[in-house]
C-alpha cells in the first residue's frame, strides 16, 4: 500500500497550488482529481479549432511584487507564466444602459481616483474617502503580502460592514455607487450582502492592473505540470475518495478510492466546494451544527456565457485584450438577485487567440445566472436535455448576440458563435453542486469553511474558504500550508523563495 504525507482532492488552481506547496517542502503527495484531466476551472477547450477558457479568464496580482507574482514565485513557475495586461487607459469598462453612460476605469488605484474625480467632480471626498478606507483593509490582510498570512488574522471593524453601508454613507450619487459596487459582478455576490472588507481584498489588485494569460488557465497548469515533475508529487485522474477507514481518536489512518485502492497518508486536504465534502465525510463524526452550518451556505453567481469569433480577415496586431461590463441600472443589488427577471449584467471580453494558425478576435460575453434559471432541467445530465432547456438556451444565445452587436455593430456581419454553456454546463464539467462561477456566497458575518475539518488530519482549502477567484484559492492554499508546514519552516522557506 502507498504512503503519503498529503493527499490533496481536486486539482483546481487550489489544489494545484497546495500540492506544490507542500512538494517544494519534501512532502509525499497524491493529488487526486475526478475528471480525465487535472486543471478544474483553469481547463480550456476547442471547439471548431477556437480555444475557450472553461473558468478562469482573468486577474490581477500579477504586477512586480503583486502578491500572485510574488506566489506565483515562491512555487518557482513565475518565469512561464506570460502575462497579457489589459490596456492601461481602459482596463476595465463600465457602461450603465440605463443612463447610456460609459466609464472607462484604468489601471492603477492613483489614476483610479483621478479618473473618477474627472467623471463625478463633485464626489472628490467619497472617492478619496472609498480608495483610502480599500488600501487601509488592504494593508490589514492577507491580501498584499505573502509574509504575513495567518489563518487567523486580525478581525477587523470593515468585515462587519456590507460594501452597501459604506457606500450609502460615502454618497448619495447613485451612478458613483453603481460603478464601486459593480465589481461585485466579479464575485458573486450582491453589495448588501459581501463585507467591505472581503470586497476591498477581492478588488484591490484588480485596481492595480487586470492581466489575461497566454494560453490562458492552462498556461498555469504547464507550469505546474513542468514543476510537478521535479518533485514527488503523483497525479491520479478519474479517482475520487469512496471511504475513510481505521478510524482512531478522530485521525483517519487509510483513505480507499473509487478503484478500491487503500491509501495512508498523514493528511487528506479537500479543495472542492463545501457541500460536496460534506457528502464525502463520514456523517457519524459530524456534528448536527456542522452539517447545518455547511447546508446552509448560499450560491454565488453563475454565467451563462457565449462565446464566438470576430473573423474580419483584417490584421489584428495592435490589438488589447479588452473588458466592457453592460449593466442595466445602477441598482446591482437587484441585478445580483436571483429572482430578477430583467435584463441581466453582461461582462463582453475581447481576446486574441490563435485560431488554425491565423491570429483571431475571440469574444466571450457573460451574462449573469443563477442556479434558480435553470431549476426546472436540474435532474438532466449533459447531451440529454430536454427541448424546454434547449429553446431556453437558444433564447439566452440570441439575446447576448444582440447586446453583443449592439454594443460593437461592426461586429454586425462577422462574429460568429461557436459556443454557449449555461449554469447546468459548468456544474456538470467543473463538478460543482450548482454551476456557480465562484463557490459558496461569501457573506459578511459567515464563518466559511477553512482549515480543520472534524476529523483530526482532514483540512480544506479553495475558493470559498477565504476569498473568491484564482487568487483567493492559491491563497488559501498559501494559508494552510503555513499551518501544515509549520510557521517556522514556512516564512524560512518563503524568505528564500523571494529573495532568489
Ligand atoms: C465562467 C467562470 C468564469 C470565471 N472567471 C474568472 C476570472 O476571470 N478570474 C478569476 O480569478 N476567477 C474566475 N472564475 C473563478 C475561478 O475560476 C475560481 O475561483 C478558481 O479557479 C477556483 O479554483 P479551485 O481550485 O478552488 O476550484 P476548481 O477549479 O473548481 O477545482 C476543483 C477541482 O476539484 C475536482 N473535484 C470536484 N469534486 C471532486 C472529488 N470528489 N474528488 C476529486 N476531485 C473533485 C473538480 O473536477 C475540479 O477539477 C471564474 C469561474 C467561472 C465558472
């Protein structure tokens, strides 16, 4: 029978992440993924020759000394990945349909405030006051510096307050609210929901500069790929975790997977969502609060998305990889609703990608849903859904097409779909219980599952333990493995990491 000191489940950007981690610091790890290929929601696919990105599309973090550069150097793949920024001027575009206002918001948080005292004069004080009051929790946390992680870091008064709340007392412009509070798209969850101080974490290096990566998610997972190699960290495809036997004081001591095989390890690390490590767990050793707790989290946001080609025939070499988010009121917490039947949000991305040797616009437009949208067809499984579905999927198509056209008429007589997923796609190929783009609803007050599970050597990590996105799951894979490595070890290991 194998050995191991980690098993880590799920081999998204978390679990890739946590696997290294732990390799790089002479771990003995078995990373154990359910689908045919590792990679979770940083995998792409083709379909008719075009490369689509299944999740991960964007970030940011990524500048000299972000704290995803500075991650991404301590686990040695920084010099693979390649970054794409977005354009400085316009890296992030916000056009509210209901007033027919475009705001082109820049990289940077000193050219931020600049541009938005430009478009809202009279609001210098609530704009200072905002990126002063984002800085200052980011500074706090974990969201800035390597060095400084803890699992349990200082609690502060802005994780007590909703972004909403600070907002409302910032200003009474309606539109400045709508555009601070439309980042909340890139989460999931609605403004009155999130707390300041997640939100300032999550929007912070977004502030700083946006990047898209060549070759996209799977340019990580090559770079974690050629790394894996090096080290002894075996991958095993198709497996999941059926059982957890010889059970003693709360330490399980043999993990059996779905082929029978029986594995030791020292510890069993789970980066998949909550709920369906709660389905995995034996339920003797779980309490009723611990069942109820994780029961009760709510769903982030999902997508339907579209996703197509711009074939002009035309040169493309100045050519930037661009964002626009239509939003249809300023209302996002309405827009952020599940039961809103409105026109919803649409995030329409511009990418070059090279297409059967030729260089090619790809657009990928995201409309915001809800697991609630696709409730009826909830028991249907992939290629065999019934019509009800597909007309509503046709529907959905042709509406984003029409924005899409709308929004860039050149785009009238050449842009092509080639595909479309739905909430039901994502929950089936990324194995998430309900299609949401970001876990769990990570809402102000909740304790979200991190860290310890109740059996003594499981633990979790993953986009709903901490903070949402690829750069809040290697972070949480950062956290842990502090925890796991030992805290003396570990700042001794991330020291020689960054100074090399
Ligand atoms: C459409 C969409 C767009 C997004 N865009 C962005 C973006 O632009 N920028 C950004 O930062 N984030 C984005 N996200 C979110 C981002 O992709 C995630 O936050 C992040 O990739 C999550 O990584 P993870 O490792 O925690 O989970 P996942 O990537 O979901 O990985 C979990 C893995 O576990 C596997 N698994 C599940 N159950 C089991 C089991 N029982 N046993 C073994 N394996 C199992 C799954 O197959 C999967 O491979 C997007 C997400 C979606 C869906």
């Amino acid at each position: 029978m194998e050995k191991y000191n980690d098993i880590v489940v799920g081999s998204g950007i978390s679990g890739l992440t946590m696997a290294l981690l732990l390799g790089l610091n002479g771990h003995k790890v078995l990373l154990i993924e359910k689908n045919p290929r590792i990679g979770g929601s940083l995998t792409r696919f083709f379909k008719q020759g075009v490369p689509f990105d299944k999740g991960f599309h964007f970030t940011g973090g990524l500048y000299k000394n972000g704290v995803l550069y500075d991650m991404l150097t301590v686990l040695g793949i920084h010099k693979y990945i390649q970054p794409i920024y977005l354009s400085h001027e316009k890296a992030n575009c916000f056009m509210f349909e209901s007033e027919q206002k475009l705001f082109e918001i820049p990289s940077g948080i000193n050219n931020l405030r600049k541009k938005l005292k430009g478009y809202f004069p009279d609001e210098g004080l609530a704009i200072d006051r905002y990126f002063d009051m984002v800085q200052k929790v980011c500074a706090q946390t974990v969201s800035i510096d390597l060095r400084e992680i803890s699992q349990s870091p200082d609690v502060l008064d802005e994780d007590f307050i909703s972004l909403d709340d600070v907002l409302n007392k910032l200003t009474d412009n309606r539109l400045l609210k709508g555009l601070l509070s439309a980042y909340s798209m890139l989460y999931g969850v609605k403004p009155s929901e999130i707390s300041f101080a997640n939100h300032s974490s999550a929007c912070f290096n977004l502030y700083e500069s946006i990047a898209r990566i060549k070759g996209g998610g799977e340019g990580f997972i090559k770079a974690f790929r050629k790394n894996f190699s090096e080290l002894d960290i075996q991958i095993t495809c198709n497996s999941y975790l059926t059982d957890f036997i010889e059970i003693h004081d709360k330490h399980v001591g043999r993990f059996v997977l779905n082929t029978g095989e029986e594995i030791a390890s020292d510890r069993c690390i789970f980066t998949i969502h909550p709920k369906k490590i709660l389905k995995i767990l034996p339920q003797k050793y779980l309490s009723k609060a611990f069942v109820n707790r994780i029961s009760a989290f709510e769903s982030s946001a999902g997508f339907f998305s579209v996703g197509g080609i711009w074939d002009t025939g035309d040169s493309v070499d100045n050519f930037k990889p661009t964002m626009v988010s239509l939003c249809p009121s300023t209302n996002i917490n309405r827009l952020l609703d599940p039961g809103y039947t409105g026109t919803p949000p649409l995030i329409i991305m511009k990418n070059l990608e090279t297409v059967k040797g030729k260089s090619c616009q790809i657009i990928n437009a995201f409309e915001l849903s809800f697991p609630e949208h696709v409730s009826a067809w909830k028991d249907s499984k992939p290629g065999k859904r019934p019509s009800g579905y597909l007309a509503y999927k046709q529907q959905r198509i042709s509406n984003i097409t029409k924005r899409i056209i709308q929004f860039y008429p050149e785009y009238k007589n050449s842009f092509k779909v080639v595909n479309a997923a739905s909430v039901l796609t994502y929950r089936d190929y990324l194995h998430s219980p309900d299609g949401s783009a970001y876990g769990i609803k990570q809402k102000i007050g909740q304790y979200n599952l991190f860290g310890k599970l109740p059996l003594r050597n499981l633990y979790v990590a993953g986009q709903s333990s901490l903070m949402p996105g690829l750069l809040g799951s290697m972070l949480s894979s950062f956290i842990l493995g502090r925890s796991i490595i030992g805290k003396d070890k570990y700042n001794q290991f991330i020291g020689q990491r960054l100074c090399n």
